[in-house]
C-alpha cells in the first residue's frame, strides 16, 4: 500500500476556504424636512383661533367696546348669519357654564358653612365674635341688613303671576336664589334674562331698555320687574339723540343716563308693572369705587323721583361711609360676602341680597 510522501503542512495549505461575501450598506435616507409638519401644526392653530373668535366674539365685542369706546371691527360681521350663529353658541356655552359655576359654588359653600358652623366656630370663638360685635359703633351697625322700607302699596303677586330679572353678573349671581325660593315654595315662574358684562351706557351691546320693553309687551303675566345694573356703566358712552361720545361725569352724561332709566321705568309703568331696583355695592379698587359712589346719588334720586322701590347693597353689607368691606358681621361671625376681584358677591352676599328682595314680596297663592 502506498502513502502520500507530501507533507501533512502541504496538505493544510491547499485546503479550500469559501469566497468572502460582498456586504452592501443601504444607503443613508435623506433628512426629515419638518417644515410639512410645522405648517400643519400652524394651519391647526390658525382653525381653532378662528373657532374660538368665531364662538367668543360678544365677549370680544363687549371688551373691546368697553375698553376703546367705539364698535369692535368684528361687529362689522354681524350681516352674516353664518357669522352671528357662532355668538348664538358662545351664549349657550357662557350660560351653561354659569348654571355649572354657580351649582359648584353652592355646593361648595354648603361644605363650608357645614364645616364652620360645626367645626370651626367653637363656642370660645364665637363668644370672642361677640365681644368684638358689641365694640362695634352703633352707627355701622345700623347699616347692617337695612334696605328701603316697604311702600304703602305692598309688592303683591298671585299664583300665576311671574317675576322678571333684569340686570348684570351681579344679578346673574342673585336671581337663581329668588327663583329657587319661589318655584319652590309657590310654584312662582320667573324671567331670568340677566347678562354678563352688560348695563344702560352700550345699548349697541345689549339694549335693556328695548329688551325690557318686548318682555314685558309678550308676557303679560309679569307682574314685578327687579333690576340690577350700574357696575358696566361708569364710561363715556354714545349719545344716542345727538351722536357722538357723552364724556362720564358730564351734564350730559347724567341726562343720557337718567334717560335710560326712566324707559325701564316707563315702560314698566305702561304694563302696570311694579319696579324692585338694587343699586350697585361698594366696589375694592378706589377709582371703581368712587364712580359707583357717583352712579349711585344719580340711581337714587332718578328712582326717589318715579317712587321705585331701591334696595341699597351697600347699607345690606354693613358699609360706612361709602368704604368697601369683605365681610360682614351676622349673629357673632365674621362672613365674606365678596368674591376675591372686589367686585361680585360671595354666595353668602347673593343669598343677602336675594333675602332682602324676598322680604320686599308679599306671595297670595
């Protein structure tokens, strides 16, 4: 047998060994241009801008009206229904969610009173709010829960008979106690058509006189009209007769205003029906203040002269000396009656106010 004289080194140099494959690189993709994406995200924002205008546009209207004086270029719009049917939504909304806010607040304040009235107040802090009340001056104290006495002809309504509110947030905050009350109590209906950020110096706004003269002319049933109106109003306002600008604080300002007032009340007198008229309250910032304290002498006496029943917030609140107060001192505590902004009522302050309106009705079921 023969062997293989080649060396076994040899044999392990002629071994074969498979071809290396070739690996391809994928190629590298071009950059991400983000320029698509940042205009769709523009067009986005530019849609729902123009939703939240479109939707918005009385508050727009009522800013910019009550801040530069004259019309907002948006009003310019108000020709197209498409236009005016967003603002249709927008009142819906603001009335939904002020039904929401005040449900809340109630709720939350019925916490409150549960907590104070069973938690806080112990009897040493309420003998101490004692001995603090009766250190209090008489002639503040004489204020507290005073409103304009009854007139000879009791405000009287019967089964059947209907209640109409007219007025701002500050009546948005009130009414909803005194229709409660009554639809409770006696199955009263009532007109609610109170309105945020309205009064009598912008009718292209919202004109209560005109509104206040068609509700009564359809509902014959209405029997009381109760106002509240005045914090909107201390601007210049348009002079309807002559046109142009009447300046606050002017002759001619109180004549336009006096005006306003008596077509409610003519109005109200022509459907033979009785006027409860609340003035407005104290307000926290000092120039606020001292227009409402001039708004109210004119209020006063134009109301005096037509004989209108007035309850005065300020004397309810326990004010002095036309100096504003958050709180008021009721059977030895210390209770908020005004919201943080200085300007609207606590729902402790809407409920004083809606109990001094009650007072003033005499109910025959």
């Amino acid at each position: 047998m023969q062997t293989s004289n080649q060396p076994i080194s040899k044999v392990a140099q002629t071994k074969q060994y498979p071809e290396p494959k070739h690996i391809r690189l994928k190629l590298r993709p071009k950059p991400y241009f983000h320029g698509k994406s940042y205009s769709y995200l523009l067009i986005v924002l530019c849609l729902f801008a123009t939703l939240g205008v479109w939707i918005m546009q009385n508050s727009i209207n009522a800013y910019y009206l009550q801040t530069y004086h004259k019309s907002s270029p948006l009003s310019l719009l108000d020709r197209y229904p498409a236009w005016k049917m967003g603002g249709d939504i927008g009142n819906k909304l603001y009335a939904w969610h002020g039904d929401l806010t005040s449900a809340i607040n109630q709720k939350n304040q019925q916490i409150v009173d549960y907590f104070n009235d069973n938690l806080a107040y112990t009897p040493k802090y309420q003998a101490m709010m004692a001995k603090s009340l009766e250190s209090t001056p008489a002639a503040q104290m004489d204020n507290v829960g005073v409103s304009e006495a009854k007139p000879d002809n009791p405000y009287v309504i019967h089964s059947g008979d209907e209640i109409f509110f007219a007025g701002d947030s500050m009546m948005q905050g009130v009414a909803p106690h005194i229709q409660q009350y009554l639809q409770k109590n006696y199955n009263i209906k009532s007109v609610n058509l109170a309105k945020q950020s309205t009064g009598l110096a912008y009718p292209s706004l919202f004109n209560w006189p005109k509104t206040i003269k068609e509700t009564l002319s359809i509902n014959a049933n209405i029997k009381i009209l109760v106002v509240f109106l005045g914090p909107n109003d201390p601007w210049d306002m348009p002079d309807l007769v002559n046109g142009g600008q009447l300046k606050f604080q002017t002759p001619e300002w109180e004549m336009g205003y006096r005006q306003r007032m008596m077509d409610i009340l003519d109005s109200a007198k022509n459907h033979n029906t009785q006027v409860i008229w609340i003035t407005p309250p104290n307000m926290k910032k000092q120039k606020l203040n001292k227009q409402m304290i001039y708004l109210n002498q004119i209020m006063q006496d134009e109301l005096k002269r037509h004989h209108v029943l007035i309850i005065d917030s300020r004397k309810l609140l326990g004010t002095s000396d036309d100096i504003y107060n958050d709180y008021l001192i009721q059977d030895g505590k210390s209770v908020k009656m005004r919201t943080a902004d200085g300007i609207h009522f606590s729902v402790k302050g809407q409920k004083l106010i809606a109990q001094a309106v009650q007072d003033q009705i005499t109910i025959i079921p």
